[in-house]
C-alpha cells in the first residue's frame, strides 16, 4: 500500500519535515517515491507547502495519508479539493484555486521562531563531608 508521510529532516533537536509518498512497508526516512511537500512546525505559524497536482494525483490513485499528512492536507484544503475532482471538477481549475489560497495566505519567515528544548542539565553530584 502506499502512504502519504512524513520524512524527517533536519538536525538534532531541530526537526523539519518532507511531505513524501512511500511504500507502507518502507522506513521512516527510508526510500520513498515522490517529495510532494515540505512542513516545518517550529515557525510560527508553521510552514506547510505543498504540489496541489501531485497531492491530489495520489490521493486520486489511492493513497493513504498518515493522521499528520491528513490533518496538513485538511488545513491547506486539499481534501476539499478532492472530494470537488471527485465529483468532476477540473484538475487545472483546483489547481490554480491551490495556487491562490497559497498566495493569499504568504510567506512565512522560514527562520525558526521556537526555540529548540533545552538539554536537561545533569544533577550535581552531592558531595560527602
């Protein structure tokens, strides 16, 4: 089956994602078949792009998104967008549609504005007198 997911990137305590289509039986950051998005969570708002034409291609065809993949595509509108294909509506017309929402919503600063968490500090030793 193949899965609609999130690939992790970035480094250490630091964690940006790539919206990927893969194999179910893949690993998490292991071969995948497309790159469709890209979600960063520690901007605010947070950063979700996506290919709208790629997206529904995949959704169309039968692939299966995670509960994260579901809810990013529910708050770009994608799955609105293709419940209307569905029902007949043309592609390049949800496309452009896509494409305007994006437009409309901006560019969000790609520099973070969260904090990375902060390593826990080792308890002192406690010394004997």
């Amino acid at each position: 089956m193949v899965r609609i997911r999130l690939r992790r990137v970035g480094s250490k305590g630091q964690p940006s994602y790539r919206i990927v289509v893969a194999d179910s039986r893949s690993p998490r950051d292991g071969r995948n078949i497309e790159v469709i998005g890209f979600y960063n969570p520690r901007t605010e708002p947070a950063t979700m792009e996506i290919k709208e034409d790629r997206a529904l291609y995949w959704l169309n065809t039968g692939a299966q998104p995670s509960e994260t993949v579901a809810y990013i595509l529910k708050t770009l509108g994608t799955l609105d967008r293709l419940a209307r294909l569905k029902k007949g509506e043309a592609l390049e017309a949800l496309v452009a549609e896509a494409e305007a929402a994006a437009a409309a919503r901006g560019k969000v600063n790609p520099k973070t504005s969260r904090p990375a968490k902060p390593k826990k500090q080792a308890a002192p030793a406690a010394t004997e007198e």
